[in-house]
C-alpha cells in the first residue's frame, strides 16, 4: 500500500514539474517574439507625391542636433564652382549639418542655412528646374538638375518661390529661385534654407541619389 502511494507521489510531482517546464518555455518564447518585434526597423510611411505615382523625395530636414568637431573632407565626386545659395550669408556662417541625427533614426545629410525670412535663395549653379514640389517635411521645395546632369540641388523649407519661376526654366548661377522661409517641418519661426547635393545616376528619379556634403564645397 505504502509502495503505491509512493508511486502516486513520484508521478504526481513529475506532473508538476513537466508543468513548470512548459511554463518556462512558453514565456521565453513569448518573450524572444517580443524583443524580436521591437528590433524591426520602424515602418515609413508612404513616399509617393499626392499628383503622381512616383515616390515621394526624401526631405530629411529638422531641428540641428549637433555639429561635427571636425571639417568634412571635400567629397571626391562632386560639383565645382557652387555659391552660398543664400543671398547675404558669408561662408563663416555656415554650419556643418551634414551628419546630424533627425527623427526616425534619418541622418540630416544636407546642411540648413539660417537667414530671416523672405531672404532670397539663390541658385548654387546653373541649371534646369526640375520639380516644384510641396512635400510634409519639406515644405515648399525644388529640385534643381546640374548642367551636365549629374547632381540634384535641393531647396527646402521656402517661403515661396520667385515669381514666374516654372518647371523647365533653366536658372543660371546666382538667380533669384525662391526664398526662406519655415514650411513643411522646419518649426515656426525657425527659418532657414535646407539645402542637400545628390549624385544622381538618373535624373527621372530626381529623389534618389548618393547624397554629398554641401558644407566642404560651399565653404571653399
């Protein structure tokens, strides 16, 4: 008699401790799906402009977070010749943006160049209007195509554009295009001009390209 009772002891812990056991396992599995949703990149919202089927350019601008110690290095393809696009501002004004972190986990990748609103912007070189574009970050913006096709200028966060100021002009370095202002997600009252460079392969998708750092090309 004592015999089976022991048996029914013995069994009844084993029971338990089988038990416990799938407990644990559930809960580190549980556990493990959890920590692996929270390492997925977040999901971007979508990128394609309200008037057509292309994707919506990236605009990367936001509040500066801080600026690199050291000069960047001139980047070794990369256009020649630019000028500050902003009217009145000295090349030992400018900041180095270029590396900056931004919301989303984004990198700033062009640098912002404060100056009061209404400030004229100016085209940094000649070349070909491309896209007049409103965007939720950016604002109002454009999208200018270097001479030789290449390089993409991005102008951000303006006030307006200049008056008569079409798709399609050709704008010659140091013209009036627009002018600053704190559209799109610049911040009220924090106005400044967001300009990027990207060596683009395809000038069709005006959006994309391998971004280069204006602040070296500017300051020289």
């Amino acid at each position: 008699m004592k015999s089976l009772t022991h048996r029914r002891a013995r069994t009844g812990i084993g029971f338990l401790v089988v038990l416990v056991a799938v407990f644990l396992l559930v809960a580190l599995f549980s556990r493990g799906l959890r920590n692996g949703s929270r390492n997925e990149p977040p999901r971007s919202s979508s990128n394609r402009p309200t008037p057509n089927p292309s994707p919506r350019p990236q605009d990367n601008s936001a509040s500066v977070v801080s600026t690199p110690a050291s000069p960047s290095p001139v980047p070794e393809v990369a256009p020649g010749g630019l000028i500050i696009p902003v009217a009145g501002v000295r090349p030992n004004q400018l900041l180095d943006t270029f590396s900056d972190a931004r919301s989303e986990g984004r990198v700033h990748d062009a640098i912002d160049i404060a100056a009061p609103r209404g400030t004229p912007v100016l085209a940094a070189a000649d070349g070909t209007i491309l896209k007049l574009f409103y965007s939720e970050r950016g604002g109002i913006t454009i999208y200018q195509l270097s001479q030789d096709n290449k390089f993409i200028y991005y102008y951000a966060h303006l006030d307006r554009y200049a008056e008569g100021l079409t798709e399609g002009h050709f704008a010659k370095q140091g013209e009036i295009i627009a002018y600053v202002g704190d559209t799109g997600n610049a911040g009220a009252g924090n106005y400044h001009l967001h300009f990027s460079i990207a060596l683009t392969s395809d000038p069709r998708r005006y959006w994309e390209g391998v971004n280069i750092n204006p602040y070296p090309l500017l300051k020289r």
